[in-house]
C-alpha cells in the first residue's frame, strides 16, 4: 500500500508524549520533515501565486498546513496530535487512537490554533480497575 506519513507522526507524538523534547519546537521542525514531500509543494505553489497577486485569499489545505507547523501557537500534544489527525483526515489515511479509528469531531485549522481541545486526544491512562474487580465489571454493572 501507499506509505502513509501520519502514521510515523502518530508514533512520534506518542514518543514526544513519553519523553518530552525540551521546546515544542522540536515537534513542529520533526513534523515539517515528516509530512515535508506532502506539504511543502502546495505551499511554494500558492507562495508563488501569491507573489503574482494570485489567489491571494486562498491556499490550499497542504499549504496552509505547512505555513501552520511553523506557528508558535502549536505547543501542545494535543494541537499537534489533531493536525496529524486532519492531514491523515484529507488524504483518506487512517491514523488515531486504533487503527482506522479517527477522534471526533474532526477539528478545523482555527479549532486547533485556539484551542478547541478534543478530549479523546487528550492523554488518558486506560483504566485498569476491571482487573480489580471481584466479577471483573466495574461500577457495579
């Protein structure tokens, strides 16, 4: 099948969950290398049009993209994880908490940048209180 970048972005956030890097810079250079031969295109296009007076209005997703991995805006895991999660989104990739499985809602470029956190991206330790569990259920189910 076709190499899918997002799925090495998703592992290395996973990493850079566990060990921190010392500045979200490090995680916005690491993605720009990772998703480059997809994105970086797309932008010199537009960049170009733009310096023509084309388009001046517009990009195309991979451009605005590109442009959004270089903000300082993006520092959390979460921001980064929902970026990878909307490049996988527009190139029919599947990335995410499980194979194929994708958090929802999908966030926008403007969600991510203000910080309209997804809560199944957020960090969460699997609960092991079944394990625990005389009957194996918890709550009392």
């Amino acid at each position: 099948g076709q190499w899918n970048p997002a799925e090495l972005a998703w592992e290395y956030l996973h990493f850079a969950g566990k060990y921190p890097p010392p500045s979200p810079l490090y995680v916005r250079k690491h993605l720009r290398w990772i998703f480059r031969e997809l994105l970086q295109p797309a932008h010199v296009e537009a960049y170009q049009g733009w310096l023509q007076g084309i388009n001046t209005d517009e990009a195309d997703w991979r451009a605005r993209a590109w442009t959004f991995l270089e903000q300082p805006y993006l520092k959390e895991l979460w921001q980064f994880r929902a970026l990878v999660q909307l490049v996988a989104h527009h190139n029919q990739w599947p990335v995410g908490l499980e194979a194929g499985q994708e958090c929802s809602p999908l966030l926008s470029f403007r969600e991510i940048r203000v910080g309209a956190e997804c809560e199944k991206l957020a960090e969460e330790e699997p609960s092991v209180e079944w394990l625990f569990a005389e009957d194996g259920l918890v709550g009392g189910c």
